[in-house]
C-alpha cells in the first residue's frame, strides 16, 4: 500500500505535479503513513530522478522547476507534520536574499527552489533587504550559507556591505557567503570577499553543496 | 580652439516594413487593457499609489498593485504627445522627432571595460564616460549620447558625475540610463536647469532625459518611478523600458511576453500622464530569451521573429518608441558572433520606424566596454543607413553613352566618367581601409587608431565657464547629501 503511494509521489515529483504531489502527501497522512518515509522514499527518488532527466539532456528548465516545485509543495505538507525528533536530514542551511535597494525577486527564488529540492533548507527573506536584516536570519536560523542576490549595477555593492556586516557581526567564521545576479562575475564576487559565485540556479546548487562540503 | 564635428547622420527613409497587422495590434492592446484591469501592476512607491487612487484606479495598499480600468488608460494615454524635440545642449543638434527618421546612439549601461591602453579588464569609472562622451561627440551615426558605463567610482551619486562628465565632452543629448529616484532626479533637473538657465528653458529644449526600467514581471520599482516622477513634472523625457524574458519573467510566447512589456510601460505612461498630462514619454520593450536549459540571457536566438514588434505597438498607442539594437552576447569585440548577430538589427529597426536606438559600442550582452568596438559597430549601422538610401536613375548614372564607347570587352577604367564618380562610387568600411602598401588593413587595428585618433584631436566646446561652476556646486551638494551625510 505505502509502495504504491511512494511510487506515485516520486511520479508525480518527475512529472512536475505539485497538486498531485500535495493530494498524495494529505492521502499518505491520512493512511497514517510515516512522513519521513514519504520523504525518503517518494520524494528524494524524484528528484533524483529529475535530476539525472536534466543532466542528460531530456528535461529543459521548466521540468526541472516543476519537479522542484513538486516536492517543495509536499515538503510544507509533511514538514511540520514529521513525528517526535524525525528530522527530514538537510544539507545545510541557507539564508536567501535580495539586496537593500533591489526588488528583483525571480533569480533569488529560483535559487531557493532548486536549493530546497536538492537538500538544503532555505530560509527566503525577501527582496530590498538590509545587511542587518540577512544577519538577523543568519543568526536566528543558525545558518550555514547565506546567498545574497542583486541585479543592479547600483545595488551589487551591497553584497560588499553584506560581508562586512558579517564580519562586524564576528560571524565570518560561521557562515559562507554566496552571491549572485545579472552584474555578479566571479571575478567581484572574489574581490568582495564572497565564499562562491553562481552565474545561475543549477550551478548555486553545486557551489552550495561545495562550501557545505569545505566547511566540513 | 574647440574642434568641429561632423553632422549627425541618422537613418532617414521613405520604406517602412510592418510585420503586425491592425489585428494583430488591436488584439495586443486589448491583451494589455486585459492585463492592466484585471491582473494589475504592482507599484512599489506610496506615492504612485496615492496618484492612481486618487484618479479612480482600484489600488490596494497591501499588495501595492494597482489595477487600471481601461477608461483611465485611455483618458491617460490620450495626453501623450506622439512628437517633441529632445534638446541637446547644442541647439545645432536638438533631435525633433518625426516619421521617417531614425536616431542612433550608443549602449548602456555596462560596468567593465576593457582598458584601451593596458588591456585589462576593469570596473568603468567617470573617466571612462568622459572618454566615450567624446568619441559619441565626434561621430556622425550617434545622434544623441547614453550612459555607455557607469561611473562606479563615484558611489551613489555617480549617475549625476555621468551627467557632468558627458556635458564636459558633448554637446548632444543625454538620456541617463542609471539616474533613479527621487532625490537624485531633483539633482538632475538642477543640472539641467543650470545648462539651460531656467526651468522654462529646461521644458522647451529638455537636454537631458532618463529611462525608467521596469521589472518584469508586471512591477514598478520605487526609486525608477519615483524618479520618472519628478523628471516628467519638470518636462524632462522619460523612457518607460521593460524586458521581459521569455520564459522566466514572462510566458515562453512571443505574443504574451510583448503583452507583459506593454503592461509595464502603459502602467508606467498611464503614471506619468495623470501626474503630469502631456509628460513626453518613450516606450520600449525590450524583450530577450531564456534558454531553456541554463535560464542564461539569450539575446539573439535563430528564431527573432518580427524583432521589432515592440516598435509597432508603441507606435499604435501614438508614442516614440526606442528600439533596442547591437546587443551581442558575445564578449569579444570582433567576433563573428558579435556581428552576425546584430548584423540585421539597424536596418529593421530603422524600417520598422523606430525614433530612437540604442545601442552602439558594448559587448557581453550591454556590459563590456571596447572603445575600439564603437568604431566597429558604427560602419555595421552605416551600411544599414546606406541600404535605406534611395538610388538615382538618369542619363548620367545609367551612363549609356559611356557603356556604348568601351563597347563588349573593354573596360571602364580610362573613361573621363569613371574619373568622376569612382571615388563616390564606394565607401570605405572598416575592413578596406588601406595600409601604406595598398593593402587592406585589420579592422580592430583601424578601430584602434581612430579612438585614439578621435581622443587626441576631438575637443567639442565645453559648456561656458558659469555653467561649470554652477555644475561642480551641484555635485558638491549632492555628494554631501547622498554620500557624506548617508
């Protein structure tokens, strides 16, 4: 019976279904079925699934976000249902934001998305925040990574103030900063002192699981 | 001794190319009506806010979106005038608008450059906006000037430091691709009064004007708006630009992306107009791609079909419209990708009617700076300009008489018309110019030279000495306000 169902979820995650994927975790909830498992067993075989679709070719962007969206839908059903001390197992923590004075907002979500379909938890402040207001969610969230997004010319220097507010906060030593946006090049994002630079949503990814890897 | 300059040379042509039908068009504005009324557009300004509700939009403070019934765009929209004249700061070259003619300027807004004597690549500075002022000053395909970099050495007032460094070195018009907000277009206008004299002066003959760009989807940012705001109260020309991508910021349709753009830039006029009725505004989409596999910014895809959509539609809501040209994705600065690509671009653009265009000289999809690259892209908008000519037939260009004498097998070469009109006959591009051997040189070593060429001898009049002192105190007070102060 769970077979079935986690078969179905994992599907509905490789077809990029998020109502499927919802219904099907109200359903496992219902039958009493462990929502850890549902995660184990349904979800993280999709994505992976996904994953491997998009590394080799047959999946383009929109399946991939899909298949994310899929899962991140039935991960806010099941999440706050986990039982006693389950713990859905998370690479890291990353605090997610656009800077003061930028209200571009879909580059930093895409982020989130594939972030949190690959593994991490991802706490999204918003966009047009101050270096204090990624410090407060560095520091309240404990956070491993924090990724700051900017799309302006005028705006990418805030990354730069970012680093320092982290620094002034003596938390340099905690957290990896990780930037991005239209004008970021790797090349600025080694000049302000940034940990790592993604140029897109797939490569945060890597860079993420990279400094999770380094810090450890 | 101030050097001269050459005329302004923009494309003029009696052909026009439409590849939207009035169907096609009317379905397109009603696509936005739809979008405007019953979607909405969010507004992050309580001030924007405050205008529409006060003229009868739905406004809700929550969500800060506004939705526009399609009475009050029309009563807006009826305002904006099709035709005005943007000032430069020579009278000699204020650019009127009208049919039929197309002004070209150069790209903005990048922030690398390419360093024309070490060859490194760099952040852009003042004095690199000084540097291309000059050259945009000396050469006839530029009718008018952008921010071609920023002035990143200048912190947040640096979009005001361009507006100084372009006055220094030309004396066309300016239109600031970075001023944003409130308090740094209040400086702009100051500026620009202080060129003109008064503020009566300022609206008649506006030398500067900004763009406003739009975020996609369906959203205005506080400070573009805000900013738009007080430059259309003072009558200074704002640029409305969205870009809308498709597939992420927009539907991976043509027609739906166009529709979003529209959304923006009409949200935007529909602003200004109730503000300020008669408020001279731009319209301008400028649409890009996505590709589907990385979500990397796709400027050119084989399939730009009716690349200048955006054109037709600004022209069917009775506005001038900016057409985006030269935007290369490529980095280098003689590739063959960086001219395939936009290789058609000002001869569409030029047929499909647009007021003005931008944008000459940049690299790496509108970020990197090659001086020489300006030079290279100029002979590729000459050949569209040239292409629009028309040609004359008569007695003496059919040149009978002529073909009778050298008569089948002879040649052309010893006859007194051939004297004539051979050296008219053809144009020099930068790839046939001649070394002392009387062989054709490289191109980008051409370009080269003439930046250096054009730097060492060009030298347009300043403004008068008054001017630049009440300019220097205006930066003075805006560095203590917005840097020293913040």
């Amino acid at each position: 019976m769970s077979e079935e169902l986690f078969e179905k979820l994992t599907q509905a995650v490789v077809d990029g279904e998020p109502e499927d994927a919802e219904a099907l975790v109200e359903q496992a909830l219902e039958q009493g079925i462990d929502p850890l498992a549902c995660i184990n067993q349904g979800l993280m075989k999709g994505i992976e699934k996904v994953g491997e679709l998009f590394s080799d070719g047959r999946y383009f962007l929109p399946e991939l976000i899909l298949g994310a969206t899929a899962m991140k839908a039935a991960l806010e059903v099941l999440e706050p249902r986990l039982i006693g001390s389950q713990k859905r197992e998370v690479l890291g923590t990353v605090v997610l934001g656009t800077v003061a004075g930028d209200q571009h907002e879909i580059g930093k979500t895409l982020v989130g998305t594939m972030l949190t379909a690959n593994g991490f938890q991802v706490i999204d402040i918003g966009v047009d925040k101050k270096a204090d207001d990624f410090v407060a969610a560095i520091v309240e969230s404990n956070a491993d990574i924090v990724g700051a997004s900017a799309l302006l010319t005028t705006t990418i220097l805030e990354q730069k103030r970012l680093i320092d507010t982290v620094v002034e906060a003596g938390l340099r030593d905690k957290v990896k900063v990780l930037v991005g946006g239209a004008p970021v090049t790797e090349s600025f994002a080694v000049e302000i002192g940034a940990d790592g630079y993604a140029d897109d949503a797939i490569s945060a990814v890597h860079v993420a699981r990279k400094l999770i890897s380094a810090a450890e | 001794m101030p050097s001269e300059r050459p005329a302004i040379e923009p494309i003029v042509t009696s052909y026009k190319l439409r590849f939207l039908d009035d169907a096609q068009l009317d379905s397109l504005r009603e696509a936005t009506f739809d979008i405007l009324e019953n979607v909405g557009v969010r507004f992050h300004s309580e001030k924007a806010l405050a205008i529409f509700a006060e003229h009868g939009a739905r406004v809700d403070r929550d969500s800060q979106i506004v939705k526009i019934p399609r009475d009050l765009v029309l009563k807006a929209m009826a305002s904006v005038p099709r035709h005005f004249t943007l000032g430069a700061r020579d009278a000699a070259l204020d650019l009127p608008l009208k049919d039929g003619v197309t002004y070209f300027t150069n790209d903005g807004c990048g922030h690398k450059v390419v360093d024309f004597e070490t060859g490194e690549q760099r952040a852009s500075t003042k004095a690199d906006v000084a540097m291309m002022a000059r050259i945009n000053d000396y050469l006839p395909s530029m009718a008018m000037s952008w921010t071609i970099v920023s002035a990143q050495d200048c912190g947040a007032t640096a979009s005001l430091h361009e507006v100084d460094a372009t006055w220094r070195n030309n004396a066309k018009h300016y239109q600031s691709v970075t001023m944003m907000g409130e308090r740094l277009c209040r400086y702009g206008v100051e500026m620009a009064t202080a060129l003109r004299g008064s503020a009566e002066e300022v609206r008649r003959r506006p030398p500067l004007s900004i763009i406003a760009c739009t975020i996609a989807p369906l959203v205005q940012d506080k400070e573009a708006i805000e900013g738009a705001l007080v430059m259309a109260e003072a009558g200074l020309p704002v640029l409305v630009m969205s870009m809308p991508t498709l597939g992420t910021t927009a539907p991976a349709t043509y027609a739906g992306a166009l529709a979003v753009g529209d959304a923006e830039v009409i949200s935007a006029t529909v602003l200004l107009q109730l503000a300020s009725p008669g408020a001279r505004v731009f319209h301008c989409i400028l649409h890009a791609w996505a590709d589907p596999r990385t979500a990397a910014y796709v400027g050119y895809p084989l399939n730009c079909r009716a690349r200048y959509a955006p054109v037709e539609i600004a022209h069917h809501w009775g506005m001038p419209s900016l057409g985006g040209a030269f935007g290369t994705d490529s980095p280098e600065v003689a590739s063959w990708q960086a001219a395939a690509e936009v290789a058609t671009d000002p001869l569409l653009v030029g047929l499909a009617g647009a007021e003005i265009v931008t944008g000459i000289g940049l690299r790496d999809t509108y970020t990197l700076l090659y001086p020489e690259a300006i030079i290279l892209d100029d002979d590729v908008y000459n050949q569209a300009r040239y292409a629009l000519l028309g040609m004359e037939v008569s007695p003496e260009t059919l040149a009978l008489d002529v073909i009778a004498k050298v008569q089948p097998g002879g040649h052309f070469l010893a006859q007194k018309h051939t004297r004539t009109h051979m050296r008219s006959a053809m144009v020099r591009s930068a790839s046939q110019q001649l070394d002392e051997k009387g062989k054709y040189r490289d191109a980008v070593a051409y370009a080269r030279e003439k930046v250096a060429w054009i730097l060492k001898n060009h030298h347009p009049e300043p403004p008068s000495a008054e001017v630049q002192k009440e300019l220097d105190r205006i930066l003075a007070a805006a560095d203590r306000e917005l840097i020293e102060k913040a």
